[in-house]
C-alpha cells in the first residue's frame, strides 16, 4: 500500500470521526477540547487537499508528482494535511508490519 492510499485512508477516517464529533452537540454533549482540536485540524487537511488535487491533475509524470509533493513538503509543510504526515503513516505501517507478524505462524511461538 502506497503513502498515498494510506494518506487518503487516513484522512477519510478523520472525517468520519469528526463526523461523530460534530453529531454530539445535535444530542445535548459538550465537544471536549481535544475533539474541538481534531475538528478544527480535520477542517484544515480538507482545505489543504485542494490545492493538492488541483497539482495531482495536472499533466504530469508520476517521477513530476514526487517531485511536486517533495518540493510542497519542504518549502510549505503545512499545506500538506496531516493524514499524509510522515509520522502518522509511520505509524500506520509499523501497525501493518505488527498484524502481519502476529498471523505469521514462526514468529515468537514456540511449539
């Protein structure tokens, strides 16, 4: 799985949660400040793609799309959402990594 499927995961979960978020004040719940946080940051990721989805239609090479997204990452990291962050998708990979260990039947069982 790319870092781009894996970002677009990321960010489709983040709106669903803040979905939920968003519902509890239509049943009487205060937001607490960390969800108020997280929708806050979930309503600036789904501004940032935007810009990002206008970039990836351009005519461009797939070697192009990694360079574009390089240069966005270091001359404007804050425009890129942080569902695509390196942190969260490492995250998400060392998760992968552990599940597929654990279904492995050789790995830290002994019979």
């Amino acid at each position: 799985m790319t870092d781009l499927c894996m970002g677009i995961q990321l960010l489709f979960i983040d709106i669903s949660v803040t979905i939920s978020f968003l519902r509890k004040p239509l049943y009487g719940r205060k937001l607490t400040t960390t969800e108020r946080k997280k929708i806050f940051q979930t309503f600036i990721d789904v501004i940032c793609v935007i810009p990002l989805v206008v970039l990836m239609l351009l005519p461009v090479t797939a070697i192009g799309y990694v360079i574009i997204l390089a240069i966005i990452k270091k001359l404007m990291p804050n425009l890129v959402p942080s569902s695509f962050s390196t942190e969260r998708l490492d995250v998400i990979k060392q998760l992968t990594r552990a599940k597929k260990m654990k279904g492995h039947p050789s790995c830290g069982h002994v019979s």
